[in-house]
C-alpha cells in the first residue's frame, strides 16, 4: 500500500488530480468555520443541543457540523442531492426529461442545467425555513427577524450553489466524484472528536475496556461486510451471436451482465430517516397536539420507529432500483446487439429474468442495508456507545472510499504501475 500510495508522485495528471482534490476539500471545510452574520452562536449550540434528534441533526451529521455553527454551508450539498433524485424521478413520468436523458451528451447538459436551477430553488425554500425557525427563536439573532430572514436565506443558498460548483470542478478536474468526496469530508471531519469524547468516557469508567473492545471488533467486521456486499454482484451470462459487417465478422463472444446487491446504495436510509424525523421537525416549531403525540412514539432507537424506519428503507430500495435500473430497455439493447442469455429467449422473457433476479437479489440489499442502518441504535441501547459504528454515515465513507481507489487505481494501471490490489485481480505491467 505504501508503494502505491508512492506512485502517485510518479504520475504528473495523477498528482496534480489529488492536489486539486485536497486543496477544494481544504476550502469547503473552511467555509463550515464561517457563520452567517447576526448570529447568536451560544445560543445556537444550546438551540441544537435540544433537537439533535431532529432533520437538523441528519443535516449536520451530512454537513460535518456547518449546520450546528449555522455557516454559510450549513445546507451542505443536500438540495443538490435532492434536485437530482427529484429530476430522476421526473424523467419516469415527464416525456421531456425522457427523450432528454436518451440524447446523449446534449441532453445530459441540459438535465444537469434544470438540476442546478432547482437545487437553488430548493436551498432557497429551505434557507427560508430554517431561518424562519431560528429568528422566532428568543435570543437567537442579533437583527431583526425580517432583515436576519433574508440576509441568511440568501447567504445559504449561495453557499449550496458554490458548493456545487466545488463538486463540479472536483469530478472534472480532479479524483473521485466531488460530491460524494464533500459529503466524506463532512462525515470524517466529526470522527476524531467523536473518537476523543470515547476516550473520556473509557478514563472516566463510563465505558469498561472489554466493552470499547468489542466495539472495535463490530466495528471493524461491519467495514468488511460492507466493503463485501458494496463489491458483489450477481453476473448473469450473455452471449452474443456472430455478424457479418462487410468483410468483418463481429460478436461471438461470452461476457456477463453484472447486477450489484446494492443498486440503490445510500439513498434509502438518507430518504428513509429524513423522512421519519420529518414529524419531530415540524413539531418544534407547531404546537400540535397530534405532531407531539407522534413524535412521543417515534423515538430514535424505540420500536415503532425502528420498524418504520427499516420497512422505509426497503422500500425506498426497491423504488430507487425500479427508478435507475429497466430490465425492458437492458433486454431490448441486448436484443439489437445480437446477445442473449442462454436458455431465456430475447425480448420480453429476458426483461422478465433480469427482473425476477434483480428483485431478488435487491431484497438481500434491502436487508443489508437495513441492517447497518439499525445496528447503532442497539449498540447506543445496550452498550451506550457515544457515537454510531454503523449506520448511512459509515456506509458513505466506505463506499467513497472504495470508488476513489478505483479511479486512482485506474490511473495507475494506464501508466503501468501497480495499483492498490495486490490479489492478482488486477496488476500493472513491471
């Protein structure tokens, strides 16, 4: 791994990629420092120390704390995230959207163009929200309500727009997809306190040493599960027949159609858990009398919320893959190509297989999200573990992680030098 890491140096483009990289995370995590003005920040800690429970915390564990010191990124990359599930799902039912995303590079353009122009509309609405909340607040700001309203929606949908643009340039210019890599930094950024609040509670005998041990080992095999499941794929066999171009025979050759476990990745739980704590937000700010009783029930870590939380997310992965993944147009373009799966005939029986396998195998995606998902709950109930082992947060980083290996990796193995995997899978040229 050190020798890998090593080659980097050796790639000019590689390097200056990584550099790039580093130097546009440096940035984002110091506009998270910056708050927006006429805020009353000790009174904001105090504000999120009673709500941590809310949306506002699964924001801020997404923000990496820009929520919690109310920055100009305290929206983080969410309304972007939001946009561009929003315009996926449009382009299932809005024929536009449909002939756009099937023009090629043009019509990808111009989706990626209504994208930005509802992730500011989106940051807008909820900048609106947020800000409305916090001016009603007693001794929040320091301006008035109407003034601090306007001054900190704008200032937070500007923030989300350059964070966009800090994205954009990463995936171009530099390594990895800029977006997730924001959202790893936001999440790693939190790690070390959380590791440093752990130690007190082991000196102050809160937490026993053979129990921060076990911690370790659940954590740890999670990891490898994770990177398991995030890697596995089911191949289903296609063979394509030969043709006869001119002079040139073409086809004739066996490949596979690989189907991951985990087609949805991390947008179930992300959905899922917004979703559910979306009572206990409004809750806060409406004295409901219903929304109170609800959000009573729908405790983190009780049940009833467990159970929702868990049928949300397989939910929410059976419509995410129904969305991004058609058995229809995979079988109608194996069928013009000339391929086929052996012993299912093409067309219509193909779409029917590739779908009664993709079900199946999304179910034990489903399950496995689930369960990360749910496994902190049970080691903060019968271990009082400080901070989460497992959960959307870890599944993040580990699946950032391993695609930003593999682009590294990648560019490795195109300037023959070893990459990162040693098993044989993959090799450079000596």
């Amino acid at each position: 791994m050190i020798g890998s890491i090593g080659n980097i140096a050796k790639i000019p483009e590689l390097k200056r990629r990584v550099i790039f990289t580093l130097l546009m995370l440096f940035v984002y995590r110091l506009g998270v420092h910056i708050p927006v003005p006429g805020i009353n920040t000790a009174a904001l800690r105090d504000f999120f120390g009673k709500y941590s429970q809310t949306l506002f915390g699964v924001i801020d564990m997404f923000t990496g704390g820009a929520m919690e010191n109310f920055s100009v990124f305290s929206l983080g990359i969410m309304p972007y995230i939001s946009a561009s599930i929003i315009l996926q799902l449009l382009t299932v039912v809005v024929p536009h959207l449909e002939r756009l995303s099937k023009e090629g590079e043009a019509g990808r353009k111009k989706i990626t163009q209504y994208t930005r122009y509802g992730t500011v509309v989106l940051a807008l609405i909820q900048g609106l929200g947020i800000s409305v909340g916090l001016a009603k607040s007693e001794g929040m700001v320091y301006m008035s309500p109407t003034a601090f309203v306007l001054l900190s929606m704008i200032t937070l949908a500007a923030g989300t727009a350059f964070i966009m643009w800090l994205g954009e340039q990463m995936t171009e210019r530099g390594i990895g997809n800029g977006i997730s890599l924001i959202i790893f930094a936001g999440i790693v950024a939190r790690m070390p306190s959380a590791l440093g609040h752990t130690v007190q509670l082991v000196q102050t005998g809160d937490i026993g040493f053979l129990v921060l041990l076990l911690l370790l080992v659940i954590m740890i095999a999670v990891i490898g599960i994770i990177v398991f499941v995030e890697r596995g794929q089911r191949r289903i066999p296609v063979q394509y027949a030969k043709r006869v171009v001119g002079r040139r025979v073409y086809g004739g050759q066996s490949t596979h159609l690989p189907l991951k476990v985990n087609t949805a990745g991390v947008i179930p739980p992300i959905f899922a858990s917004s979703l559910i704590i979306f009572p206990a937000t409004i809750a806060q700010f409406l004295n409901v009398p219903i929304l109170t009783s609800i959000t009573s029930y729908l405790r983190p870590g009780s049940f009833l919320y467990e159970t929702i939380f868990v049928a949300l997310i397989i939910f929410f992965c059976y419509f995410y893959t129904a969305v991004t993944f058609n058995p229809v147009d995979v079988a109608e373009n194996m069928k013009k190509y000339g391929g086929y799966i052996p012993g299912i005939r093409p067309g219509k029986k193909t779409a029917q297989y590739i779908d009664k396998v993709l079900t199946r195998i999304t179910f034990g995606g489903a399950i496995y999200v689930s369960v990360v998902c749910v496994l902190p709950s049970i080691l903060i109930s019968r271990f009082n573990a400080p901070f989460y082992f497992g959960g959307t947060s870890l599944l993040i980083v580990v699946g950032v992680a391993l695609d930003t290996l593999t682009q590294i990796e990648s560019h490795m193995i195109q300037r023959h030098y070893e990459g990162f995997i040693r098993s044989g899978r993959i090799k450079g040229r000596r």
